[in-house]
C-alpha cells in the first residue's frame, strides 16, 4: 500500500489501528518527493533530515495516540508564510537568503499539534501572479499535465498535494490564490472568512484581502486542518473574536433543502464551455440530493476584479514599501548613497510582475488619482459586499465555477499581464467582499484536465460551504474516477 | 487613458524603483491597458456608497502597550545584508 494516496484522515484512522507508525509516514512521502519533484517542481525547500528526526521523535512520544491526534502527519508550507530557522523566501530574488527568525501563529499551532513541515511551497513572487511562472526559482508543473500550469499563485502547494508529494498544504489567498490553483490541480481549496485565520507572519501582500488556508485532498481533511489553523490571535488585530469550532462535526453529507444560489453572471460571456458543461452537471447532481438551486443575478464581476487590483495593488505597493535592502533582504552591490542603494536593491531584487504591481499601485494612490481609482474602487468594494448580503439573503450558498478555464499551458499569458489578471475573474470578488469559498473538482474536460466548483458562503459560515462540498464529494468520487497522470 | 514617461519615471521614482531607457515603454503599456481595464470602476452604480476600507468591521482594536521582548538578537541580524559590531550597516545617510 502506497500510503501519499491516502487521506490524512484514512492515515489518522492507520495510526489509530497501529497498522503503522509515525516515521512510515514521512519515510514515504520523502521516497514518493524523490520520485516526482524531478517533474513538478513544487518545492523551494524541502526539509528531509528534519521532517525525518522529528517524526523519530513523535513516534517515541506518541505512542498512545488520541483518535484525532494530528502528530506525526505531515503538512507543506507556502513559501511566504515564516518559519523559524528555515528560508521563507516569497519565491523573490529579494528574500532568497531569508531565514525566519519567527514562526507565523499558524506554524505555532501546526507545531503545538507536533505535525510535520516537510518543505516550503513555490508561489508566483509574493502571491502575485495566477500561473506560478512569476517564481523566482522555477516554474512547478501541473501533475496533471506538465505542459500546464498548475495555477497560482499557491500553484506549489496545490501541485505538491496534488501530485501526493504532501498529504495536505497550507495557501494563502488574496485574489484566488488558494482556490484556482486547487481547481487546476484537481484538489479541494479553501479560503476562510477574512478574520478566521491569523495572517501573523504571513508576508503581506495585500492586507485587507489576504487569508491563509488549506489545500487537501478531500473535504474532511480541509475541515481537519482548518480546526487546526482557525481562531482569535492578538498578533493580528483583524482576526476576530469567535467561538472555536469543529468542522468537522459539519460534514453531514446532506444537503436537503439547501438553497443555493447560481448567478447567472458567472457562466456567461468568457467561461469556457467544457467548464461551463461540468458546472451544469453539478447543478443537476446538486438538485437531485435535494438543493433548491436557483438562477440569480450578481452582476458585480468585472467591478469587482476593477476594483481588486487597484486595492490590492495600491495595498501591495505599501506593504512591499519594507524592502530595501537594510535590515533584510537583497541588497545591490552598486550605490554611492543610500537613495540608490534602496533604488538598486529593490530594482535588482523583485521581479516584473512585481514591479509592475508597485507602479500600478503607486499611481493609483498618488496625488490626482487617489479620487478616480482607489476612491471608487473601495466604494466599489461596498457594493459587492452589499450584493452579496442581498443573494445570501435568499440563499445559503452561491454556485460558481472557480475559473473560467482549465489550467492553460506555459507562456500563455505569462507576456499580458491584463490576460493573466482574467484568470481571477470568478474568485476576486469573494476577498473582496471577505467571505469564504471552497474549490472542490466536479470533473474534467477532454483531455482530462480536472475542473473546479467554488461555492461560496456568509461571513463565518464555513460549515455551510463546507458540509455542501462534502455531500457533493461523496455522491461524485471524484479521487476514485480520476488521477493525475504526469502526462508530458 | 494615457501616461506619459515623465509621469512613469515620477511614480518609478516615488516608489524607489529604477526604469530603463528600454523599459519605458513597456510599462507604459501596460500600466495604460490596466488603468483601462480599472476604468469599469467609473461606470458601477457607487454613487452615494461609503467607501469600505477592510474586509470586517473591526475598527480601532486596541491593547495595552506593553515592551514585549524579543531575545533572539542574533536571528535577527544574520539575515543582515551588512552589519559590524551586532549592528545593521548602511552607507552614509548625513
């Protein structure tokens, strides 16, 4: 039995049964990294005298384990969230030589569960991209076909899940970043209300937008590693203030007199037809377990994906303000004074595409734009929060395909920026608006590129979401009909 | 929407970056497509609405201000690209 297929829930259900110890575990994840990172190219840093010395030592210290004990399972880390004493590089040229000298509050509570970081993730340059071709480092492959991206800008932690390099991952998700890459890699993606998560240490890219998140292979897994990472830190003002919850107490494969909501806006113009088809057929699948779908209007994409990268770009080109080569971080080698020295080493350091977010956001905040796009674009953000309150007013859950395209191949987009912002077309508007979203496959197309389903919730209201993915899993088998096949 | 160099290399320069000759033109272009594609935000029906600075509704949080102390010295200054005597070097700023 090849045990990376299993799900960390079928592994904690093994551990429970003692069929097999902690260091099994990780010794085969680290053969089956050895087998297929050659090929995706999903990792910056893989940590495996670590990852193998510790699970020694939860082994010795587990050996009477409760039935949800998470240690001793292994987890891979996006590469812009810090670590302590391993490289947290954002896949920049600027923090390449980076070492945490803090953990972010969600690898305290991976490490308080004694789980195990077998690597750091690659990531388009600090989460700004939607391919992972913005990487510094290397551009990772999609497991299911790898002349195709696997999305981004998490597109290493959805392909490392994907390809079983890892049983799960964490993400973070500013515009999609979490979900597109889990649609295009065939896997389940979450991103939690804004709040849910703390974002301490996690690098900032856009602060009022960004979430971290799971990825995992099956929805219990998104529900366990969400127990885990969810809740009220004082390190992060914005985190809120709620009760802990059980996810997983959610799942109760019933979906029954939900009311979800389809707008009709989202597959229309620009969703490619194959998707379109398999989002249709999750309709149907949807209706006969019992939902009440409905067509309903929520006209508010193209302001919405407006609006976000003038935010986020705005947001960015402060947050990004920190680098220049003084206390950490690249510094240039040619400067006479210190204006250069912070022109040279931001100029040399970050890549094009992060540049062009700092330019971009830096107009639109300057004096004489302020009024015309950041002005309108956050007024922009209190009607899409207002549309949205106004549908989950008639319904539970809003239906939508994660992307309006299976995964496209390399150097598609990678020259048109404006191309490449299209691709967040369906996600950007639920950062916008702060609310959480799931991507679950619910297919392929032609050739057997794997199709994403996102379903969206209230505020805090991920045990909706979460429970109406869930039923729809385990009705459609996604895991037992399809797999990637590492096709060149 | 047009932008011209001087007003490229003024943000470039506001946002401390540097622009090749050869580069301006590129990002002129994008930069115009983008703030074309961003102009939507002119035709949605705003008017009247608030502007919405953050996801939630919290506003002012506040905690004691209290020292916490970080003891790890040395964590901090190896990622430092120049130091001398435990301290960051820079170049001369007076």
């Amino acid at each position: 039995m090849d045990l990376t297929e299993l799900t960390v829930h079928e592994l904690q259900e093994k551990l429970k049964n003692k069929e097999i110890n902690v260091s099994d575990i990780t010794k085969a994840y680290i053969s089956r990294i050895d087998e297929k990172e050659k090929d995706v190219q999903a990792f910056v840093t893989v940590l495996k005298e670590e990852a193998l010395k510790k699970s020694e030592e939860v082994q010795a210290q587990f050996d009477n384990r409760e039935n949800n004990a998470l240690a001793g399972i292994p987890i891979g880390i996006k590469d812009n969230i810090n670590t302590k004493g391993i490289r947290t590089t954002c896949s920049s040229k600027m923090l390449e030589n980076f070492i945490s000298p803090y953990n972010a509050t969600v690898i305290e509570k991976i490490n308080e569960e004694n789980m195990i970081t077998l690597g750091k993730l690659n990531m388009d340059e600090f989460a700004m991209g939607a391919s992972t071709e913005y990487s510094y480092f290397k551009k990772t492959k999609n497991p299911w076909n790898l002349s195709r991206v696997p999305g981004g800008s998490s597109g290493g932690s959805a392909a490392a899940v994907a390809a079983n390099m890892v049983p799960f991952a964490l993400g973070s998700d500013t515009g999609g970043s979490i979900r597109q890459p889990a649609a295009f890699c065939g896997v389940v993606g979450l991103k939690p209300t804004y709040g849910l998560v703390s974002r301490y240490g996690l690098v900032a890219f856009a602060s009022s937008l960004d979430q971290i998140g799971p990825i995992t292979k099956d929805v219990k897994d998104c529900a366990i590693l969400l127990n885990v990472i969810a809740g009220h830190d004082e390190k992060d003002t914005t985190s809120a203030n709620i009760e802990k919850k059980d996810y997983t107490k959610a799942l109760k494969n019933d979906v029954k007199g939900l009311k979800i909501g389809v707008p009709k806006e989202f597959l229309g113009e620009g969703i490619n037809e194959e998707v379109k088809s398999r989002i249709l057929e999750a309709i149907e699948e949807y209706k006969k377990l019992g939902a009440i779908v409905e067509e309903c209007s929520l006209d508010i994409a193209k302001y919405a994906l407006a609006s976000y990268y003038i935010i986020a770009c705005a947001e960015a080109s402060s947050n990004l303000g920190r680098f220049d080569g003084i206390r950490y971080g690249y510094r240039s080698k040619n400067f006479n004074n210190i204006k250069e020295l912070y022109k040279n080493s931001r100029s040399e350091g970050f890549g094009e595409e992060v540049k062009r977010r700092i330019i971009l956001g830096t107009y639109v905040l300057s004096s004489g734009y302020y009024d015309a796009y950041y002005k309108k674009a956050q007024q922009v953000r209190t009607l899409v929060k207002q549309e949205f309150e106004k549908c989950f007013n008639k319904y539970d859950v809003i239906l939508t395909p994660t992307s309006p395209t299976v995964a496209f191949e390399f150097g598609s987009k990678s020259n048109n920026p404006l191309e490449m912002y299209m691709a967040d077309i369906c996600t950007v508007s639920v950062n916008i608006a702060g609310v959480p979203a799931i991507s679950i496959p619910c297919g392929v197309d032609s050739n057997g590129m794997p199709v994403g389903l996102q379903l969206i919730g209230n505020n805090f209201a991920e045990e909706t979401i979460l429970n109406a993915a869930y039923t729809f899993e385990q009705q459609f088998k996604f895991r037992e009909k399809y797999k990637p096949e590492f096709k060149i | 929407m047009q932008v011209s160099k001087e007003e490229i290399l003024h943000i470039a320069n506001l946002a401390n970056l540097n622009i090749k000759e050869e580069e301006i033109e590129k990002y002129k272009t994008n930069l115009e497509e983008i703030l074309n594609f961003a102009n939507i935000v002119n035709n949605a029906p705003i008017d009247g609405l608030n502007e919405t600075i953050t996801a939630n509704d919290s506003y002012n949080v506040f905690r004691k201000d209290e020292v916490k102390k970080f003891e790890d010295r040395e964590a901090l200054l190896q990622n430092a690209p120049e130091k001398e005597r435990r301290m960051f070097k820079i170049p001369k700023v007076m």
